[in-house]
C-alpha cells in the first residue's frame, strides 16, 4: 500500500518508541488504528455518495431521452 520496507518499518518503530515511550506506545497505536479506520470509512462513504450522484445523472439522462422519444411519437400542439 505505501511501498514500506521492512528496514522503513523497523526504523518507524523505533523512532515510534523512543518518541512515545514504552508505556503509551500501545495507547498510541490504538489511537492511530482508530484514526485510519474512521478516515478510510469516510473516504468509503464519499465514494459511494460519487457514486449515488453518477447512478442520478444517469437515470435523469435517461428520462429526458424517454421523454423526448415520447414527444416525437405524440407531439403536442397545443391545440384541441
């Protein structure tokens, strides 16, 4: 996903403990998997609105050109 290595990884972890501290490193990284789940679940529900808004366009194209089709198989002239 972000093309990490394990040396990258050992060295993050490292400097995550010695930043940190043994003690609140696990609160932290709780805190972070929290993070990243709320932030992937709103990037999630942002592409399915994308979406729901495309499906729209789409079905309102769709209903002009039936509407249209309509109109040319009975045009209305306005008069009786």
């Amino acid at each position: 996903m972000f093309n990490i290595g394990i040396a990258e990884l050992v060295l993050i972890l490292v400097l995550a403990f010695v930043l940190v501290g043994p003690q609140d490193l696990p609160k932290v990284a709780r805190w972070l998997a929290r993070s990243l789940r709320v932030i992937r679940n709103t990037i999630k529900n942002a592409m399915a609105s994308i979406n729901i808004d495309e499906d729209i366009k789409e079905v309102k194209k769709s209903g002009n050109e039936l509407r249209d089709t309509i109109r040319d198989i009975y045009p209305f002239d306005g008069e009786k």
